[in-house]
C-alpha cells in the first residue's frame, strides 16, 4: 500500500491484503547430510562397525503479520510513540511483515556395533547410539517488497531485520534447544534346523534428555512474547506484566526433562520346506519421547513418553519370479502421541490422545512377467480406535472414545510397472490413499485420492560409467488436486464447542518435474 503521510494506512484491510497468499506461505530449507562408515574386524570372532553421520537443516514454514506502528514490541525500553515502519512521517498505520518461525537444527550422530560370533550359528550384538541435536529456534521478522513477496525467505535472520525504536530486532521466537540421546542395546541371535529356524532376543535401553532455553517471555495461554519492554515486579506466581499489554507472563527460563525405559524384544521365524516360504512373528516395546517444542508453555510441561506394544505375524514367500508377503498386526499405544503442523503457531504441534489401539493387515505382491517387465502391488487395511475421552479443561472433556485416529486413512493402495531394456529404465506407479479424518471427533475428513508417479532413468554402464545416471521424475502425472496433509491439531470442526475450530490443509503437489544426475568417483 502507499505510504500517505497523516492518514492511517491498514495493510491488513481485505481490499489490499490476502494472508492466504501461497508467497507467503512457503517452506524454504536449506538441508545438507554427511554420513560415514566404517567395521573393523578385532579378531576372528569380533567385529566394531561404527556409522556416524551429521545433518544440518535451515527451514520455515513462511507466516505473515499485520503489526501496527505503536506496537509496544516495537517502542521496547525506548519511550518513543512508535516506529514509522513504511517511512511516511507518521506511526498510524499497521504494515504487514513477513513473520516466520526459522529452526536451525546441527545433528550429530553416531551408530556403533560390537557382534561376537559365538559360534557359526549365534551371535551376541552389543549397541550403542549417541544422537544430538541442537535447535536454535529463532523468528526474526522481515519485510514484504512491493509485489507481497519476502525480500528475503528467511526473513531478518539472513535479510534485512525489522528494528525497534531502541535498537533491537523484532522476533516471535527465540529459543533453544538441546535434544539428547544416549542408547545401550544387547541382542542375541541363533539359528537351529540347519538355519530354517531363527529367533532373536533383545533388550535396549534409551536415554533421552531435553534441554530447554526460552529467551522470550511466555504468556499464560502458552504464546510468546518477545519484547525488550521494562517488565513489572513478578508476582506471587512469579508472572509479570507489561505497560499496555493485556495478560501475564513468565519470565525467559531454562529447565531439562528427562525419559528412560528398558524395552525388550523377541522374534521367531521358521523356513519349513526350503522353498521360499516364510513364517514369522516378533514382539516389540517401545518409546518415544515428546519433541522439545511441546515441553514448552507457561511452564516446563511433564509430558508423559509415547509407549508402544506392537505384535506382527506373518509370511513370506520368495520365489524365481513372484515375491509375496502378507502381514498381520497389532500395536497398543498409551499416552498415544499424534503430531501435525499448526499454519497459526507457524510449527508442529504434538497432542497426546491417550490410549489408542491399532491393528491391521499388510500385504503386497511382486511379479517378473518376463526378463523386462516387473509388477507391483500393494495393499493396506488399518483399523485404529481411541479408547479416551480427552481432557480439554478441568470441566470439559472432549467424546472421542471410540473415535478413530487422525489422518490415518482405512485403506492405502499401489502399483507400479517397470520396464528395463539395457541402462533404460521406465516406470508408472499410482498410488491410492482413502478418506482421512481431520478431527480428533470424526466430524471433518479429508476426501480420498489417486495419483500417478513417472520415471524415466538412463544409466551409462555400458560406456564404463559405473553408477552415473540422468533420471527423469514426474510426480502427479495427471496432476490432479488434492488434499495433502492435515494439520490436526483440532479436536472438532464444529465451532459450537468450546474445543471446535477450522481444520486446516496443505494442498497436494502440482504436476512436478524433477531431474537428477548421478556421478559416482
């Protein structure tokens, strides 16, 4: 909008403002991964693999805010009226910003293995994996050019920062975090009947810790509030409160959370005839801890871990020409942990939904037609039911008893055909996804889809180029619309309700086009 000096200009107005504009809402990541291997054998019957690896992840999820000039976070300590953000001589207008919440992550990793072979049957496997990763959680805030667009897709972390009266940068976030895994396995594994009988028992033992730094201060609803603004003396609760704001806050704080178990392990499998068939079962416990992002709120939150009972028995069969398997399973989860991206919190958000069980049937299908041509087909039944009414405050809970988990659909099926003549590969796959529900109560789904992938691959083998290629992806051929992922964060659609809100969607990719060379040296 133009600046006019002496009137007030609203960029957030409907006439010139649209917050849904896909510019705006783009996910820009800079990734980068390194990984190493090495095995060492110690002596005959001793061999050390060690694996480490490093990654490193700059990402948003893009946002946009409409700030007025006399917002007190951009007056902070100064004492001034306002910052004259569109240079007209005044501070009555309200301008738009480009408003993301940034995550840096460096992950270091390290997967090591000590196996004795006790003998030409058995083996003993002692594990341990260290995980650490480090997120600097940041929202500079940025500006918009004169089209709407982002100067820069990272904003004021790596453009040009929103400065207040006194010198700071304008930010919705800034905190960090440390997440911590050290983990001790031991597993033994032996085969009998001439190798057709094998079973595996195991035990691991995984140590997280989380670490957390919240610089900003955090209002009682959970939101954050980053100000350079003198803060009250705190009160009997140790909240404090700011000139003009409404509301109480908790001052920056850090803290550490810390989860453990011991999860056992078991598994049996048998080859009865030595003709390719294979019967199996496994038992698993498991854990999973809550992300740090979740940990954070007026206080540390003490977030139950996720644990998980899960079941499998099934068959394979591995033929000349036809690979087969078909897999029944079942999986207990308490403290049930269900994850999906908030467009309003600009990040993911984990709910706990209680106890849940799921059990299903897996089966899939592979054909050699003929020395060029292969087939593929897959097919997944999932049934899921949560088993708790959910709190939602003292007095409220939400009926989702008997109500089936989000986002996971009843049936998922896919094909593929590939054809290989020489270093040309060509291939079709589709892919069908049934309807899924978008709220915690089942009164919102997400339609069913089909798509269909193309790939076009030449490798140069036969010019003595090993392992270098050109590939040719296409993804939704037909580019059909669809609806891609759920941000499930809603327990119901339905507004009426103290718990209902508007479910949100991310739109399934257009028709895209990838191109890929490969070089091996």
């Amino acid at each position: 909008m133009p600046a006019a000096a002496g009137s007030a200009q609203n960029e957030g107005d409907a006439e010139v403002s649209c917050t849904n504009y896909h510019g705006l809402r783009i996910n820009p990541s800079n990734t980068g991964n390194i990984r190493g291997q090495a095995s060492f054998g110690l002596s005959d019957a001793l061999r050390l693999t060690i694996d480490p690896s490093f990654q490193y992840v700059l990402a948003n999820g893009g946002g946009f805010t409409v700030v007025p000039e006399t917002d007190r976070r951009l007056i902070g300590a100064s004492g001034t009226p306002g910052v004259d953000l569109n240079g007209d001589g005044d501070t009555l207008d309200s301008i738009a910003l480009y408003t993301p919440n940034t995550t840096n992550t460096h992950r270091y990793s390290v997967n090591s293995s000590l196996i004795w072979y006790l003998d030409d049957d058995s083996l003993l496997r002692f594990g341990y994996t260290f995980d650490r990763a480090r997120h600097r959680q940041t929202g500079q805030w940025g500006w918009l050019d004169e089209h709407g667009n982002p100067e820069n897709v990272f904003a004021g972390r790596d453009g040009r920062p929103v400065l207040t009266a006194d010198g700071a940068e304008l930010r919705g976030r800034d905190r960090l975090s440390i997440a911590l895994l050290n983990q001790v396995s031991l597993a033994y594994s032996s085969r009998a009947l001439d190798g057709r009988l094998r079973y595996d028992i195991g035990l691991r033992a995984p140590f997280f810790e989380r670490e957390l730094n919240q610089y900003c201060h955090t209002s009682i609803t959970g939101g954050q509030y980053c100000t350079t603004q003198p803060a009250s003396a705190p009160d009997a609760n140790g909240l404090v409160t700011f000139e003009g704001v409404n509301g109480s806050f908790l001052p920056p704080y850090g803290g550490t959370r810390k989860y453990d178990d011991f999860l056992p392990s078991v598994g049996i499998s048998f080859e009865p005839w030595r003709d390719g068939h294979l019967f199996y079962a496994s038992y698993a416990a498991g854990l999973s801890a809550p992300r740090t992002d979740n940990l954070y709120n007026v206080q540390i939150l003490d977030v139950e871990p996720e644990t998980t009972d899960s079941f499998d028995f099934g068959w394979r069969y591995n033929g000349p020409r036809i690979t087969s398997s078909t897999a029944l399973w079942y999986s207990r989860f308490d403290n049930r942990i269900v994850s999906s991206f908030d467009p309003d919190l600009g990040l993911s958000v984990d709910r706990n939904v209680g106890r849940v069980d799921l059990w299903g049937i897996d089966a899939e299908v592979g054909v050699r037609a003929t020395d060029h041509l292969s087939l593929y087909g897959s097919a997944s039944y999932n049934n899921s039911e949560v088993k708790n009414d959910i709190p939602f405050n003292s007095t409220v809970f939400v009926p989702t008893a008997g109500k089936e988990l989000v986002e996971t659909p009843e049936w998922t099926l896919a094909a593929r055909a590939q054809y290989v003549f020489g270093g040309l590969q060509i291939g079709l796959q589709g892919k069908y996804v049934g309807e899924r529900w978008a709220t915690d109560v089942n009164d919102e789904s997400a339609p069913s889809f089909t798509v269909l992938d193309a790939d076009l691959r030449y490798a140069f083998d036969a010019f003595g180029l090993k392992q270098t290629y050109v590939q040719l992806n296409v993804t939704n051929l037909l580019d059909r619309q669809y609806l891609g992922s759920i941000a499930t964060s809603r327990f119901s659609a339905d507004r009426t309700q103290p718990y209902g809100n508007v479910p949100f969607y991310s739109v399934g990719a257009p028709r895209t086009y990838q191109l890929t060379v490969g070089l091996s040296f």
